[in-house]
C-alpha cells in the first residue's frame, strides 16, 4: 500500500479504500492522462463501473485529479497540481493533445499568469491545448 496516496486521501477527509488506491496508483504511474474507459480496463474486475465513475468525480470535487478533454472529446483524468483543493483548482497549464496517438500530456511547466476577465465574466476553467506529436510519436 502507498503510503503517500493513504495521507493523500485522509487529508481530503476520504477513506482509503482499495479501489481508491488503486485508480491513484495507476494515474500516477504514466506519465499522459487517462480516460475512464481505459482505467476501467486496467482495472479490470476489481472495480465496477458505478464505483469507479463515483471515485473520479469525488477525485475531481477534492482537487486530487482534473479533468482535460482529448481531441475526440473524450474526459482524461491527471494527477492534479499539489496546491489544488477542494474549493479551487489551479490547473491552469497547457495540454498537449498527440493528434497520432490521441494522448493527453499535462504540460506542468508552462504556467500562465492568472487571467484578467472582463467585467462580470467568471472564469471557472481555462482549457489550454497544443495540438501535436508526443515523445512517442514525432
Ligand atoms: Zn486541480
Ligand atoms: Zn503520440
Ligand atoms: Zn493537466
């Protein structure tokens, strides 16, 4: 058992339970996002459906993952930035979105400013993307 997912979780007041663990450990071990169906499958029979859709969301509402949306529309899942909580992500990097293998890459390094909206806007996300070849690919 990773003891730093446990503390991870106890901190956001959840419970570490297996299944929980187990998407943590599978998340932070690549390097591109996930996407729900793949994680599913990596999983296989030891989390249902229903539980896993349950831990993703609890993930994204405590500030531990974020969602990034890949070039078929379909949600990824990253490991959030350390300074995410459950009142306000701070993910505002760019992703790198590979137009051969359809992976999602969170580009940590690139950080933008904290962006000046127009009177009476309220920006709850910022979806930056680059367009490209991965590592892997180019
Ligand atoms: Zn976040
Ligand atoms: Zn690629
Ligand atoms: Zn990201």
């Amino acid at each position: 058992m990773n003891e730093e997912f446990v503390k991870l979780l106890h901190n956001n007041q959840l419970k570490a339970t297996a299944s929980r663990l187990s998407v943590l450990q599978i998340i932070s071990e690549r390097d591109a996002a996930i996407s729900q169906p793949v994680l599913e499958k990596m999983l296989g029979e030891d989390v249902d459906r229903v539980t896993l859709y349950r831990i993703l969301k609890t993930f994204e509402d405590k500030g531990i993952l974020h969602k990034v949306i890949d070039l078929n529309g379909t949600a990824n899942y990253a490991i959030c930035h350390s300074s995410c909580s459950e009142h306000a992500h701070h993910d505002e990097h760019f992703h790198f979105n590979c137009s051969n293998c359809h992976s999602v890459y969170c580009m940590n390094d690139f950080h933008l400013p904290a962006l000046a909206m127009p009177p009476g806007f309220k920006a709850h996300t910022v979806n930056l993307s680059i367009t490209g070849l991965c590592k892997k690919c180019s």
